[in-house]
C-alpha cells in the first residue's frame, strides 16, 4: 500500500466499467501524461 500514500481514502463509487474500458483508460492516461512530460517517457525507454 505504500505506493498508493498519496492518494486520498474515501468513499466512492464504481461506474460500471468492463476490464477492457479500465485499460482503454490507462492507455488513454498515460498517452496524455506522455504528451505532457516526455522526459518520463524518455526515462522509461532508456
């Protein structure tokens, strides 16, 4: 759980989403975090 400090505890709700959509997600996350520090992607790839 230390990986997760940082983000807030609370209550929230599930929208329903399939598996395929979180991924569809994350991809479309980390594409827009890639556009916005390149360096991070350039650390990775490295």
């Amino acid at each position: 759980m230390d990986l997760f400090a940082g983000i807030p505890r609370g209550p929230n709700q599930w929208d329903g989403h399939s598996t395929a959509e979180k991924y569809e997600r994350l991809d479309e996350a980390t594409r827009l975090l890639s556009e916005q520090r390149p360096d991070i992607t350039q650390q990775r790839s490295s």
